[in-house]
C-alpha cells in the first residue's frame, strides 16, 4: 500500500515543483524552462524563442452561456499573447488543439475561429495547426504560441531587484468582479455590470506594452496579473528573493471597480489583491529611471502607474491610506486548492 497523497494537498505549485527536475534532458540551450510565463530557449540568431502554453476547460473556466463563441475564441488567445507580452516578446505563431463534445454545433466552433482568427490578425500571429479530438462531456481548448524576443531584452520573473519601483500597466480588479457578475451572484445596473463583464471575457494582451518595457532597458522584471496581484507579485517576490511594499493609495480604481466595491460594500484593495485574470503586465523598474518611463509610456498612449517597491527581504506589505502597515501573502487562485 502506498500512501495516496491527493492534488489539492500540494497545491498547482506544488506539483509543478514535482514534475519540474524530470523534464531538464538536454539543458544546453534553455534560457528558462518550467516558472516563467514562457519557457524561454536559445536558438541561432539575435533572439531568443519563446513558447507558451494555456489550458481552457468547460466549467472549470467559462460556461458556454457566458459569451458567443467569438468571445471564447478571442479569450483562449489572448491569455496566451498575454505571456508572451510578459517575456518582452513578438509572438509568432498559434497552435490550438481542443476536444469537442460530440453534439457541438459547428457554427459554434466556426465562430470560436472567427474570434480568434480576428486577434490573431491584429497582433499578425498565424494559427498553424493544432489536434482535435472528441470529448465525452466537456469542451477542452488547448492554445500553444510561440514568439520571439531579442536575447538582451527579454523579461523574466527572477530579477527584480531591490530598489526597483513596482508598477502595472492598467487597472487591476474588474476582471475578478466581472466573473462574480458572470457567477449570477450579483445584479447590478448595467452600465456597472458590463465594463466589467467585459474585462473577465475580453482582456487585451498588453503585448504594446511589453515590447515596450523591454525595449526600454529601464525594466529589470515582469509577470502578467494572471492569478491575481497578490499571487504574481509574491511569484516575483520569491524568485528574485527580495521582499515588496504596496502603498495602498497608489493603486488605481477604477470607475466600475469603485462603483462595484462600493454597491457590495467591499474595499477595492481587498479584490485587486485577490482576484486573478486582469492580464495586465506587472514589473520591476530601475528606479532612476521609471519616471521618464512612465511620461514616455503615457505620451505614448499606454499606462504605467508606479504602485511601490522592491526591498531587501522577504516578503509583502501592504501601507494603507492612514499609514498603518500590514503584511499580506499570496491569496489569489490555485487551480487545485480553490
Ligand atoms: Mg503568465
């Protein structure tokens, strides 16, 4: 007999832990491997390749009724084009494999290709193949993309350093209130409800930004707010061993968000920190440089509010608007502890 130890024991990271060493075979040529937004390996010529992957799964993810098919589509791509634009990379191409369950209508997937189809062109990524295969119950979608980034630019999650100003390039939170909406745990009045609807089924990979960053040279760092910014700064955090301070006050609400927080009497702060899938990029910035960035951002039409900074330690914590300091730790979403 042996000692069955179940998923949600270890949680997502914990197994990625455990699965991690078996994969290294040939370790010449992988810049970075498992812990990154992509992996990232070294080929011939000026750029490194990037390769990305993300999982969707019927009711794991989204329910068929949240969204038209285009909407799906266009989602199951950008959160793909989203790490890409986190490595500091030009994505290149997209593979999609799904299993379909057998009573799917085709105009169904002909929409899902349409809307993805319609991403793929304004960022110019190809679809090139992929698998298909039957489901007994639930619709899987798989995407893979691959994208390219020059060696000396690319963004990784590990060097952050101390000193550095933390800043994200949007606003953080709606996509979280936006799912509770979808969830139906809510009414609110529409002109509430659908920015931030909208936010969860709709989010733009900030791939501008990203090439952007990276470019620059200012930017030491970076993650997308996949799992919510409490988990993802705490994933930079941890692997660039140095410890992070939030001031409370320097991080933007929105509009939806502040009218949603406030006709659920909740505070903001508590949903951006904890609610996942904003897709925004959130970095490290050499701290003599981050203020000419961010006027240089701004006038080019993208957003980068400063929000706090990387100390020596371990560790976050939050500084609230009446200067009292609070620790947090990563609560956002683990796929098999949730
Ligand atoms: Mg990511």
């Amino acid at each position: 007999m042996y000692n069955a130890m179940k998923l949600k024991e270890i949680g997502e990271f914990g197994f990625i832990d455990r699965v991690a060493p078996l994969g290294r075979i040939r370790a010449e040529g992988v810049v970075k491997g498992i812990g990154d937004d992509c992996a990232v390996v070294a080929v011939d010529g000026p750029d490194y390749l990037l390769v990305t992957t993300d999982l969707l799964v019927e009711r794991v993810h989204f329910l068929m009724d949240w969204a038209p098919a285009e909407v799906i589509g266009r989602k199951a791509l950008a959160v793909n084009l989203s790490d890409i634009a986190a490595c500091g990379g030009i994505p290149l191409d997209a593979f999609i494999s799904l299993a379909i369950p057998e009573d799917l209508d085709v105009e169904w997937l002909d929409g899902f290709y349409q809307g993805m189809r319609g991403l793929a062109d304004s960022f110019r990524v190809n679809l090139l193949g992929g698998d298909t295969t039957g489901s007994k119950s639930d619709l899987v979608i798989n995407v893979a993309v691959t994208g390219r980034v020059p060696c000396d630019q690319v963004l990784l999650r590990h060097t952050a350093r101390e000193g550095d100003v933390i800043a994200i390039t949007g606003p953080l939170g709606e996509s979280a209130a936006g799912l509770e909406i979808l969830l139906g745990k809510l009414q609110l009045p529409p002109q509430v409800a659908a920015p931030l609807v909208a936010a969860h089924l709709e989010p733009r990979p900030h791939l501008p930004e990203g090439r952007f960053l990276a470019s620059s040279g200012a930017c030491t760092s970076a993650i997308d707010v996949s799992d919510g910014l409490s988990s993802d700064l705490g994933h930079l955090c941890q692997d660039s061993g140095v410890a992070a301070v939030v001031y409370e006050d320097r991080i933007p609400v929105s509009l939806p968000l502040a009218r949603f927080a406030e006709l659920t009497s909740r505070n903001p702060i508590e949903i951006i920190l904890s609610g996942g899938e904003d897709y925004v990029l959130l970095v490290a910035l050499k701290h003599n440089m981050a203020e000419d960035l961010q006027r240089r951002a701004h006038q080019q039409g993208m957003r980068l509010h400063p929000i706090g900074e990387f100390i020596a330690g371990r560790g976050m914590e939050l500084v609230r608007r009446n200067n009292t300091r609070e620790p947090f730790g990563p609560r956002g979403w683990d796929h098999f502890r949730a």
